[in-house]
C-alpha cells in the first residue's frame, strides 16, 4: 500500500515538474519581438557602493564608454571608509557631465541600508527610466544601455535583465552559477508566461513614476533585501513587464569564493520569498517541492522489483528531457554553463533550497552591509 502511494506522489511529482518545463521554461525559446534600437530614452544608470571602489575601478570606465549618449551614472557612496569617496572625486573631476555623487553618512532607524541607498539614488536621477546594476557587477559590452533601454516600450515599463555570474574553476562557482541560472529562466519564463514575480537588481530598469507612485519600497523599507524581487512582485504585472535576454544586454557579476558568503547572501534572498503574492509562492513551491519528493523517493521504488523500469524510465526522461530544454537556454542566453552537470546539481539542488529555506526560516535579520 505504502509503495502504491509513493509511486502516486512519484508520478504526480514528475508530471507537475513536466508541466512547469514545457509550459513555461520553454517560453525562453520563443521569438524575440522586433526592438526599437532608434529610440533613444534618457537613462539614469544607478548603482549604491559600499567600500567598494576596487570594483568600481572596473565598472565606471566601462560605464563611460557606453556606446550611447542620453545618460547618466549615479553613485550612491553608502558609508564607505575605503578609498571610493576619493575615487569618485577624481572622476568627478573630469566626468561631471556623466557623473552625480549622493552620500550617505548615516541610516535612518528601522530603515534597511540598500533600500535607503537605492531611494535616495533614484530621487536624485535627473531621467525619467533608472537602470539599476551593483558595483561588483561590469556590462557585458559597450552596448548594454543600448539594448536595455530598447526593451522600453511605453512609461509604466519594466525590464528585467540577466546578470550571470563569472566562471571560476570551483565546484562552488559551478553550483553558483547553475543556481543563478535556474533562477533566471524562473523569473524570465515567468514574467513571459504573464505572471512577473521578480528581478535581480544587478539589471533592472524601470519608469521612475512606477517607483514613486507605488511609494518606493514601502511597506517592506526595514526588510533587508527585496529591493528587486518584493518590490517587482508588488508593481509587475502581465502588460507593464518586458524581458531583456540578448547577451549584449547583460551583466556579468563577481561571485562569492567562499561557502558562508554565498550562504549568507542566498539567506538573504530566500529570506523575502514569504512575502511573495499567494500565488507565485504556491507556483515557486510546486516546482521546488514536486523536485524534491521525486528525488527522494526514487531511491526508494528503485528497489521494487515491480516499478524498476518505470522508474528508471521515467528518471532518464526527465533528465533528457531538462538537459534538451536547458541546453537549449542556455545557447539562447549564452549562459557560461555546462549542459552535462545538470543532473548532478539537479540532485543538490531541491537539497541545497531545503537548507538554506531552514536557514532562512529561522535568521532574525540578515544584513547587507
């Protein structure tokens, strides 16, 4: 009676993550609409640093040498004490017609540092369409302006980038950016499908009047993180959402090298999921529970007799199947991912959600800086 069961929950599993493969990642695959490369819209590129001018010794002079010419670059100088204060000065100094400084010396109580940092950058954006990247994140070329900006399609728009990650040889930098890569093609089939849920702040653009008229990152200004995910869950929807997927229009950001980092930063993030929509959290659950009850009761009706080659069948093509769709993304996206470890992070990964889930569960308060 027992196995009878575990094979139900088995097969439903599977079919639910059929479902969400098919119906939505492939959604990544479909034609990109015609842009308009011609039009040109003033753009605020903002980014808030805290001690990080070795990093923005890369990004800026990049950034400067955007191949378009309706822009500015604010720096959010959130309390460093390394030398950007003085960096920025000396850019200053010779870009004051790109560059605007804001400072922060302190935070207002009860108020989370990023999201503080990042309100006061857009209040001081002199364009009407901010793009929103981190210091330790550089452009992938001299065009990413250019094309993000040509995903704007009227004034209430959103557009949601991708940032990958670089490819360090570590087996943490490969689950990384597998992990990254999982996330991406959630959000973006999402957001495609018409049901937007979030962005990543190392890429994102969007009307400032969406920003105010929805009162900026109220009600969840003391939460920290959420400044990207929270805040796209409240104000997308299914016509003022557009996704950005070209690789001239990406990111390519730093990651963590050392595992409490990395945990701590992903704590942060799964820490904001319960405030999602009702909706998305039970979509989010779904994908996420449906993966892990089918890896965990596999090993299980492997070992009956009966359901042997069902079982094994049904692995193989689910594999197949995920390293045929994925691989396919992933030249879509010019991820810099191999194809063929899929199914070994596919195991780690509903394990990797449960822990860190736990973890965020019960962590009072994350920082960011």
């Amino acid at each position: 009676m027992i196995t009878y069961i575990l094979l139900s929950i088995f097969s439903v599993s599977l079919l639910i993550q059929l479902y969400y493969v098919l119906f939505y990642f492939t959604k990544i695959l479909r034609k990109e609409p015609k842009l308009d490369t011609n039009s040109h819209k003033a753009v605020s590129v903002i980014i808030c640093a805290h001690n990080e001018s070795v990093n923005l010794k890369k990004l800026l002079p990049i950034l400067l040498s955007q191949n378009y010419h309706k822009y500015e670059i604010v720096v959010v100088n959130d309390r460093s004490y390394d030398e950007t204060e003085d960096y920025l000065k000396e850019l200053f100094a010779t870009h004051s017609d790109k560059i605007k400084i804001v400072t922060v010396d302190d935070i207002p109580s009860k108020m989370d540092p990023k999201k503080y940092a990042l309100t006061l950058g857009i209040k001081a954006a002199k364009h009407d369409y901010v793009l929103l990247t981190d210091a330790d994140c550089v452009p992938y070329n001299n065009n990413w302006i250019l094309q993000m900006q040509s995903h704007i399609q009227n004034d209430s728009c959103i557009v949601l980038g991708v940032s990958q990650y670089k490819k360090i040889k570590s087996l943490l930098n490969s689950f990384i950016r597998f992990e990254t890569f999982i996330t991406a093609i959630q959000y973006l089939s999402f957001a495609i499908k018409g049901n937007p849920y979030m962005g990543v702040g190392r890429n994102l653009m969007y009307h400032k009047s969406i920003f105010f008229d929805n009162k900026g990152f109220h009600p969840h200004m003391d939460l920290t993180g959420g400044d990207d995910d929270l805040f796209i869950n409240k104000v997308a929807n299914n016509t003022n959402t557009y996704v950005a997927i070209s690789i001239e229009s990406q990111t390519i950001s730093i990651p963590k090298v050392h595992l409490k980092e990395w945990v701590v930063q992903k704590t942060r993030h799964l820490s904001v999921g319960k405030h999602y929509s009702k909706g998305i959290k039970f979509s989010l659950f779904s994908i996420y529970f449906s993966n892990l009850l089918f890896i965990f009761i596999s090993p299980f009706l492997l070992f009956q007799i009966d359901f042997f080659l069902f079982v094994v069948y049904a692995i193989l093509f689910r594999w197949i199947l995920i390293m045929v769709i994925f691989g396919l993304i992933i030249k879509k996206l010019r991820f810099n991912f191999d194809v063929w470890i899929v199914p070994f992070f596919d195991i780690l990964y509903p394990i990797y959600q449960t822990i860190i889930g736990i973890n965020a569960r019960f962590t009072k308060k994350v920082k960011w800086r």
